[in-house]
C-alpha cells in the first residue's frame, strides 16, 4: 500500500503507521444529554383557515386576512433573513396578521404544541434541539410540499420552484417516495476551516495529505498553536470532516452503506483508516486542551483567536463568529486531506448540502400561507437578502450576482467548483437524528476525541447502536434510493 512518507518503513502506508502511534494521556470531559424529538399525540383541531382565491398572483391560494405562525431558529444565521421575508409577505398581504418569533430551543418549545395539535405554520427546525425528521416523517407529522415545488417562481412565473433549485436540495427533502417533506434553504460547505493568514505565518499552505497535516500540526505545536478544535460538547460537528473523509478512502458507497444502516457498515477499512487518523491528532496532543469541555462557540471563539489551526465546521461559522474573527483571518475551507495514493476519491472530494431545514406541520392551521412564505423565501431578492447577511448560499441557485463575497463564502464557492462532481451527502443527521448526535456523536466520537476510548471499540460501539436502530420497530427506516 503506497504512502507519502514510508521512508525506510518497507512501503508501509499510512493505514500501518498510524496504529503506531503513541497513547496520550485522558482529557476529562463532562457527560452530557441530548433531547431527541418524540413528535407524536394526535390531539388538538384539524380545522384549517379556509383557502384563498387561486390566482395567477397567488399560485397556491393563500388566504390574505389569514393569520401567519412562524418559528425561526437563531443560531449562526441570525434572523435578519427571515424578517426580511416576512416584511415581504406583509406587504403581499396587508391583512395577515404575521407571528414571528424566534429561539434556539427548537424541540423544547415546540413538541408540547406539536402534541397539542397546534404547531406553528412553518418553522426552521434546526439546532442542538432539533426535532427528530424521520420521527416527524414516520408519524405524519409534515405537509407535503410538493405544491410549493410545482407552483411558479417570484421571479419568472414561467419556471416552477423546483426549477430554480440548486442540485440536490429537492432529494434531501424527500425521505421516501416522492413526496417532499423538507425545504432545505441554505446551501452548506462543509469541511476543515482554517485561518489563510495563520498558514501563511507559519510558511504553510493547506495539507493535502495527511502526513502533511501531521507535520503542519507538529509545527504549529512548537509555536504553542493547537492543529485543531472541535466542539467538544457537541462533538457530532466531528462528521462535517470526518465523513467525506471517509468516503474519499473508500468510495461514497461506504457512506450509502452506512446511511442504509447495513450490518457491518463501520467495519469498512475506510471507516477505521478514518478514525485512526483522527485518533492520532488526540495521540500526538494535537488537539487544543480542554476541547472536550468546550460548546460549538466556545471552540469555534478558541479558533478565531488563533488558539487553533483548525476545525470541523460549516459556512455558517463565517457569521456565527463575525464579531471576533480579525479583519486580516482570511477565513478559508478546505476538503479532507488524502490518506494515502489508495484513495478511492481525489484530493477535493468534500460534503456539501441544503441546511436550515424549513417545514411546514400537517396541522397547521395556514399551511398555503407556510409553503408562500417559503416561495417568497425561495426568489432571488430573498436570496441575496439571505447571502448578504449570512455569508452563505442559499437554496436558490443564483442570487450572488452584484454581491461582494466574504472570504468565506468565495473559499467555499472555489471548494464546490474543485470539488466537481464528488460531492457527498451523508443522510445519518436528516435520517437518524438521535443516532448521529447523542449515539455517534456524543457517546462514541466524543470519548474517542477526549482520549478515553480507542478507534476499534468505538467502532464495535457505532455499529452497535446502527443496528439497534435498525431492528427498532418503532423507527421509520430509510434507504437510499
């Protein structure tokens, strides 16, 4: 098996170096809980406001003097899009009455009315409180947006939404069959982001291998810089990295595979090649100390100041730490590194996918006033109001023109164009909500990165959970298509 940097090791590759390296010391890190959506009760009023008049202007028949419930998480994206938006709708319809409100405790706020039977007309189910979206789906919990999709765009009433749709979007939506339960509204880069300044400071440019990401770490150790930061607290950001890079070694049917929740999906070589690399950062110290105490700002404040060369992430970091990441930081993406000559993918192969998952509940009572404002959401002047003040590309496939990107947003647009076609969208976080964050990654990746558990049994400790979620009835499975 080739490697990099075999040396005098007899054409050892990476995959054999790495289980060579040296044991580190454990890092404590607190134990924490996670709340899964249970979306179910079937109580509540099934009474919906009656429809409007369908007409050109108003393809999907909203009723005007109709009250409108809206729900935006504010996390890294802010709300500033979805008030712009909402303005718009007001002005379209003056009579409306429009309930905006907005909250990082997407689940905790929302399940008593979804159990109630009176959840809000659209929300952005999103965040660490997420609610579950194959629970959501499974129990029948969402509209169908398939109206919206077919319905004419703002811009040009010749061309259907679904027509102005970057690639991609209009699958995740889908979970089976073609109904589409999910309207996806950011479109998201993600993948290793770093400071372009730091690299040029310690006379570095981005590893493309991961003997030169050893190297770069192992310098910037001796100047006191960590290699790199995670979240510690929700360590299932460790995937937005890890996952492509597994697929990039084995072959994105390694991710299908795993997605499928097949027997023995995650004891694919790639998988442990994967997680012995990202072992050896812990066992070579190169990870910041007290990571694994830290929450996604924590870590993500400890990167922008310069405590860290790297970090898990996606573009939503760009604004999320606006306020402190210096004028100079030259924010950049890159792709995971190439393990070795065997890879299956090529230098480039990275993850990106919608983000800010939008839906509208089978109960509300507006749901034609839900799917609009998404339509209204989905034009080119929403777009731009979006990328603006986001720093990030939208659903919509254009609306950067006249715009002046951020150094983030150009590096992830150069990060796509590299990429070409191998592009990778892991469905484990649309699908498996509870798997991915509280199973994979906070009791499996999380004890790995903090050093208290070892590659192989954190495997053996995966694919155990993957097939206790496939043997439970309970839980609508998924599969690709």
């Amino acid at each position: 098996m080739g490697s990099t940097s075999a040396h005098n090791n007899e054409g050892l590759g990476r995959r054999d170096l790495i289980k060579r390296s040296a044991a580190l010391g454990l890092i404590a890190v607190p134990t924490m809980s996670f709340l899964s959506a249970c979306a179910s009760g079937d109580s509540g009023s099934d009474d919906k406001v009656e429809k409007g008049e369908k007409t050109e202007k108003n393809p999907l028949a909203v009723n005007g003097s109709a009250p409108l419930d809206i729900v935006i998480f504010d996390g890294g994206f802010g709300t500033k899009y979805a008030e712009d938006a909402k303005a718009v709708y007001e002005k379209t319809y003056p009579d409306a009455k429009v309930k905006f409100s907005a909250t990082q405790k997407i689940q905790s706020v929302l399940q008593p009315r979804f159990n109630g039977g009176t959840p809000p007309d659209l929300i952005d189910n999103s965040g660490a409180q997420q609610m579950d979206m194959g629970v959501l789906v499974g129990k029948k919990q969402l509209t169908d947006l398939t109206p919206l999709l077919d319905a004419p765009s703002i811009d040009d009433p010749a061309k259907k939404v679904r027509d102005t749709l970057r690639p991609g979007i209009i699958e995740m939506g889908q979970f089976d069959g073609d109904p589409v339960w999910i309207m996806y509204y950011a479109y998201t880069v993600y993948g290793v982001w770093y400071s372009q300044t730091a690299l040029e400071k310690l006379d570095a440019t981005y590893p493309e291998t991961w003997d030169d990401m050893l190297a770069l770490c192992a310098k910037a150790k001796k100047k006191d810089i960590a290699g790199w930061t995670y979240p510690g607290k929700h360590p299932y950001y460790l995937p937005f990295s890890l996952y492509p890079f597994i697929a990039k070694i084995g072959g994105v049917e390694v991710l299908d595979a795993i997605d499928n929740l097949e027997p023995k999906a995650w004891e694919h070589p790639a998988v442990k090649a994967a997680f012995d690399a990202y072992y050896e950062l812990v066992a070579k110290g190169y990870i910041l100390e007290g990571t694994p105490g830290l929450d996604h700002r924590g870590s993500q404040g400890a990167w922008a100041r310069g405590k860290a060369l790297f970090i898990p992430n996606g573009s939503w970091v760009e604004n999320e730490e606006a306020a402190i990441i210096p004028k100079d930081f030259k924010l950049s993406v890159g792709a995971p590194s190439s393990l070795d000559s065997s890879d299956k993918l090529p230098f480039g192969t990275l993850w990106a996918s919608g983000g800010e998952p939008f839906i509208v509940p089978s109960k509300a009572k507006n749901p034609e006033g839900g799917m609009e404002q998404l339509r209204i959401m989905l034009s080119e002047a929403s777009s731009k109001s979006f990328t603006t003040s986001t720093k990030s590309l939208s659903a919509f496939n254009g609306g950067t023109d006249g715009i002046e990107l951020s150094d983030g947003l150009k590096s992830g647009v150069a990060a796509l164009e590299k990429a070409g076609t191998n592009v990778v969208n892991p469905r484990l976080q649309d699908w498996y909500v509870k798997l991915q964050k509280e199973q994979i990654g906070v009791a499996a990746l999380g004890e790995m990165m903090a050093g208290r558990a070892k590659p192989a049994e954190t495997i053996k400790k995966i694919q155990a959970f993957a097939d206790a979620t496939a043997k439970d009835q309970s839980i609508k499975h998924f599969k690709h298509q």
